[in-house]
C-alpha cells in the first residue's frame, strides 16, 4: 500500500518535507549527507510523488446517501443555490464560468435544469499522431476502434448511477466532439440526470430532440480517435473555473452551472429552500393581481 493511502493528507505532506522529497528547509549537502538506506520513508514518499499523487482524495459515497442529498435540493435554481453558498460562507466559490450554457432550454416545464451528485472524467488533447489516410475504409474503422478501447475510452460508464450529473473536462481549443447523441443517451439510460462540460458536443439537434439537459463551451465536430484521450476518472476537475470533486452536487438552469461542495451541501440547501419558498409565495401573489395563470414556477 502506498504510504498516501496509510497517512492522512496533511500528516503525508508533513512525512514527505520532514523526508526532504519535497525540498523542505535543510541544505542539499546536509540532505545528501544522510544515507539512503537510513531515510526509508524518503524514498517510499519520492516513489510515491513519481508515480503520480492526487492530493485532494475522492469521497466513496453510497447510493442511498446521494439520494438523500439531492432529495434537499429538489426544486432549487442556481440563484437559490448561490443564496445557500452566500450564506455558508461560500462567496463565488463553485459559479461555473457563464461560458458554459445549457445547449437548449425548455420555458414552460424546465426540463432543461439538471441537479445531480457529480461523477468526473478529463480528456486530454493527443500527443499520439493521427491515423492518416488507410489504404481502404476497413483499415481506417479498425483505427477507429481501438482508438476507443485503448486510447479514448469511456471508463467512467459503470460509475453512472441514478441522479448523477457526468461532469467532463476537455480541451475546448480542440475541435472534438466527446458528447454526442447516442453516448449521452447511453448515460442517460443508466440513470445520469445530465452533462456538464467545459469544453465541446456535437449531434447538437439530436440531443436537443432528446431532451437531455447538456451544459457546454461550444461545438465540436470531430470524432475522439486522432484527437484527445482520456487522462482520469473519478477525480477533481475545472469547469469554467470552478473546482469540481466527485460526490460534489452540481445545480444547473438557465442562469448556468454552481458546485456546491460535498461538506456544506445541507447547509446550502437548507437556506436555499427558505430563498425558494419566499419567491414562490411572493410571486405568486404578484401572478394573482396581474390576474395571470400559474405556471411551473410557482406551483
């Protein structure tokens, strides 16, 4: 077992200086005076570093807590939600970047807006080389599909449970579209409530027509082999500027995305619900001496 995996975070980051493999205090020469085989701990945490180390840990949420969790949201718009943050002390933490939009928006019954318990993945532009022009069609398929079993996956899939919000980061300068009609269907079907993307979608029409609510930069019209591969699963990513840890509850409508982080998520619900509450009533007043129907949104 690695020694992140024994330590708490901040008691490995301690071990790791105290060890000298991330350069604390002491002087190179009295560092290097002290043997290797008498400084274990500083080879197991330099191991460790070169190997690759996240240092904001993932959560392992059950399902029935996810389900409890956004059972307190439900109903709520981003402005509620920034209300809740406000109030938590969380000031323009987890606002999504106003680049990100819905792709479609439905004003009558909101079925745009999604609420969900993110799951993440981050795709990378390539550094392999494109495929070029194949001989015949068949040679150029048989690419395709191992650029998408091996390069480019979908390993987040199994991941996908009811009232999860997929939430991908990409690179919106490559011209890709990672999200597409049929995936996003696929997602849809294992009970994802919807997209959040920093980067790009194509097959736009389609999932207009589809009805799936999807928060994108922009279009891309590119198929993923030759053009991004995916890096991790189930890890922190950036959207629009904002921090997202998996198990974290992502609210989106039409005034755009807000992350609220795992740890104050009752909190931020609690209030936001009184904010709604409020709204509803008072402007449901205000539809009655217009002498207006009541629509979705004060029912």
């Amino acid at each position: 077992m690695a020694l992140s995996d024994k330590l708490p975070r901040r008691r490995f980051v301690r071990q790791m200086l105290a060890a000298g493999a991330l350069g604390a205090g002491a002087a190179p020469a009295a560092r290097a005076a002290v043997p290797d085989a008498k400084r274990p701990e500083a080879a197991t945490a330099e191991a460790d570093l070169r190997a690759g180390h996240n240092f904001i840990p993932t959560p392992l949420l059950a399902a029935e807590e996810d389900a409890r969790v956004l059972k307190m949201f439900e109903g709520l718009r981003v402005a509620d939600v920034s209300d809740g943050m406000d109030r938590a002390g969380l000031q323009d933490i987890g606002l999504v970047s106003p680049e990100i939009k819905p792709l479609w928006r439905d004003t009558e019954h909101f079925t745009h807006r999604m609420i969900g318990v993110a799951v993440t993945a981050r795709y990378v532009p390539t550094n392999h080389p494109p495929a070029g022009r194949r001989e015949n069609a068949d040679e150029f398929s048989q690419w395709v599909g191992r650029w998408y079993k091996e390069v480019s996956p979908e390993p987040f899939v199994p991941l996908i449970r009811e009232g999860v919000a997929l939430v991908l980061e990409g690179s919106p300068l490559v011209d890709v579209g990672p999200i597409g009609s049929n995936n996003i269907m696929g997602w849809r079907v294992k009970g994802c409530v919807g997209v959040v993307t920093n980067a790009t979608a194509r097959d736009t029409d389609e999932i207009i027509a589809q009805r799936i609510p999807l928060y994108f930069r922009h279009v891309g019209r590119g198929i993923r082999p030759g053009r991004n591969e995916i890096e991790s699963v189930n890890r922190p990513v950036v959207i629009g500027g904002a921090l997202v840890v998996p198990g974290d509850v992502i609210v989106a409508d039409g005034d755009g995305v807000i992350v609220v982080p795992r740890r104050s998520a009752e909190e931020v619900a609690a209030y936001a619900q009184g904010v709604l509450k409020g709204d509803k009533a008072g402007r449901r007043r205000l539809y009655e001496r217009l002498g207006l129907p009541l629509d979705d949104s004060v029912k």
